[in-house]
C-alpha cells in the first residue's frame, strides 16, 4: 500500500514558523516542519510511534519535539508523500503529518499490558491544552483518507475500527467523543463518530453513535472536520458532587446548555483546497458528555488506531495510511474563538450557524443518521 521511497518532497522551502494565531488557543499546523514540545501553543504533541525500521519492540516517544521529514519513524511532518501511486500534498501550507500502521509490527510497547493493538499517538495532552467541563469552544482538524484505502470487511461492524480521534478526560481515562471509521454493514467502511451522554456517571457511559456515510467520496481528498462542543451532560440544574455522584466536581451546572455540533466537508474540490461544508451533527442546548470529574480536565488526542487488527478476522493487509493537518482549538470566552478562526481556510459559516445569523449550512445530507 505504501511505497518504501515514502517521503516526496513536493515543493523544497525552508522550514517557517507557523501562521499566526487568529483567535485560539492550540494551532497544529505543522508549519514548523516538525512537532514541537507538547506545551507549545503551535505544533505541541506528546508522540508515541514506531521507528521504521523497527528492531525487537523499539518505539519512539517523547514531549520535547521532533520528527521532522527526515526522522525515521512513522509518525512525522513531511512536505509530502507517497502512498501507492499517489502523491499527497498537505492541506495547506508547506508540511501535514502523516502516520501508519504495519500489521507485522511489534506494538507492545505502545500499549498497556503489551498487547499487540496497531496505534500510534499524537496527544493534545500537555496541561495548557486541557479544557474544562461546561466550556464552549471550537475544534477543527484535517484527515486524509488515500485512494487506495483499504475497507475492513473481514468484520463488519466495530471490532474493524480504526479510530482517528478521542477526546478523553485525562487521568480519569473517560471518553466525550470519538472519531472513527468502520464497515457498519456491507463492504464500505462509513465515517462513524458516537458522543457519549450521561447525567449519572464520570467513566464515559451512555453512547449515541451517527453514521455520516461511506467514505468512498472523501478518498483521494482532505477531508475537514468542524466540531462545537460544550460537555454538559445535565438537563436540569446540577451539582453532581452534592447529589452524590463518585469522584465528581463540587460545582453546580446549568440544565440543557451541552453542545455537540459537527460540520463536514463534502464534494469538490476548489482551486483552494477547500469543499462545501454541511452539517452533520447537531446536539445543540441538551445533555452532551458525562459527569464532570473532580480533578481532571478534557484533552484532545489524535491517533491511528485500529486495535482489533490481530484479534479479528481481517483483509485488510496495510499499511494503513492517514494523513493529519490544519488542527485548531479555541474557547469562545476565552479566546474568542469562532467558526471561521478554526476552518482551514478561514471560510464563513453559511448556514445554520450559531455565530451570526446571516451564516447558514444545510443540515444532514442525505443518508445520515442516528444509530443507537
């Protein structure tokens, strides 16, 4: 699936600094042609991957930055990439990330317990990135799916996941959302996201899963993706410290004021690099998330993880390629964060927006759905 030649170096340049902030809190753009320390406000990950080759159960980690185009692992910032026939130029700018998954890898040692679960990390994890329950904000990343995608079909629902995102409350190991893909039936694997709801637990229970579609029509592409989140799972004023609940914070929160709404790009590509965006989620003044813990705070982590790939029947021989750029995060108080701050190319909002009223997007497009 991957070439071995891997990097192609699309346009030669020296490495810039990252664009400027806008109004956010995290810009991921890997503009400084390599990942930076994890505090940092631009290009800031913790890394846990693989170097290439691999000798015994070596992996690579680290929060003090690095692999740039020339690093030997497989996760790093490139200028750009080969992958099959195809070469692949980052969304913007001049670098993306890209990371894979080989199955004849050894991956204990990313792993608890030294399980062979394929995955490689890039973690939003460093205490400046946390956020706090009941705060509104904005996130938006990139994700390049190849032409030559390989669809699960050896399982056909869940245990063929790869998961791309997951938003977790660090320390207390509970999940508010996740992004993934997997075959729900058939032999096309849709983009496939759940975003957990529960008034009465802080360990992440209580799923509700959406099914935006296949994926057929976003390879080859950049895919974006725009999420306004607000976790706050209650739909009645609530101190769930005081009404008992385990491990939760000593705060009172307002009733039906969660927030989960997605935007998509679909269609065509322009001369920019830019596609239509729809809306395809839209939890909007209800219970979204679960139980504030008492300590800890919310951290977004993107990955590759496709963990059932030893354990599960599977055709799908790899590497499983995926492409990261444009991530950005902000609050709305805070920072001032709106759509327009975190779409890769600065776009307004054109229909059913929540930041001016003249900024309206179509809602569900056809074949979206909720699965419970």
């Amino acid at each position: 699936m991957l070439k071995a030649s891997g990097i192609f170096l699309l346009v030669l340049v020296v490495p810039a600094v990252a664009a400027a902030q806008r109004n956010l809190h995290f810009t991921g753009d890997f503009e400084s042609g390599k990942i930076l320390p994890y505090a940092s406000a631009i290009d800031g990950f913790y890394f846990h991957t693989l170097p290439h080759p691999q000798t015994g159960s070596e992996s690579v980690a680290g929060s003090k930055g690095g692999l740039g185009p020339a690093s030997q692992v497989d996760t790093r910032v490139v200028y750009g990439d080969v992958v099959g026939t195809e070469i692949v130029p980052p969304r913007k700018g001049n670098f993306f990330l890209r990371s894979a998954l080989y199955y004849d890898k050894d991956y204990s040692e990313l792993n608890e317990g030294g399980k062979q679960k394929p995955r490689s990390k890039i973690y939003m994890s460093h205490e400046n990135q946390r956020f706090d329950f009941d705060v509104e904000g904005y996130l938006a990343f990139s994700i390049y799916l190849p032409e030559n995608f390989e669809h699960e079909t050896g399982v056909t629902d869940s245990r063929g996941t790869i998961q791309l995102y997951q938003g977790v409350a660090e320390g207390a190991s509970w999940i508010t959302w996740v992004l993934r893909i997997y075959v729900p039936g058939g032999d096309i694997a849709h983009w496939m996201p759940y975003v957990n709801v529960n008034a009465k637990s802080v360990k992440g229970e209580g799923q509700t899963e959406y099914d935006l579609g296949p994926v057929t029509d976003d390879l080859g592409k950049w895919t974006d993706f725009i999420v306004r989140y607000r976790f706050n799972p209650f739909s009645v004023a609530t101190n769930p410290a005081r009404s008992g609940i385990p491990d939760s914070k000593d705060q009172l929160y307002e009733g039906n004021k969660g927030i989960f709404q997605m935007w998509k790009s679909v269609g065509k590509v322009d001369s920019e690099g830019n596609r239509e965006m729809m809306q395809v989620i839209n939890m909007e003044n209800e219970p979204v998330g679960n139980v504030p813990h008492a300590t800890e705070k919310i951290a977004h982590l993107f990955r590759i993880y496709k963990y059932g790939w030893h354990k599960n029947e599977t055709d799908v021989k790899g590497p499983v390629w995926i492409g990261f750029d444009e991530i950005r995060d902000g609050r709305i108080l805070e920072d001032g964060t709106r759509y327009r701050d975190v779409h890769p190319g600065q776009l307004m909002c054109t229909d059913n927006c929540p930041d001016q009223s003249d900024e309206r997007l179509p809602m569900f497009p056809t074949g979206v759905g909720i699965v419970r």
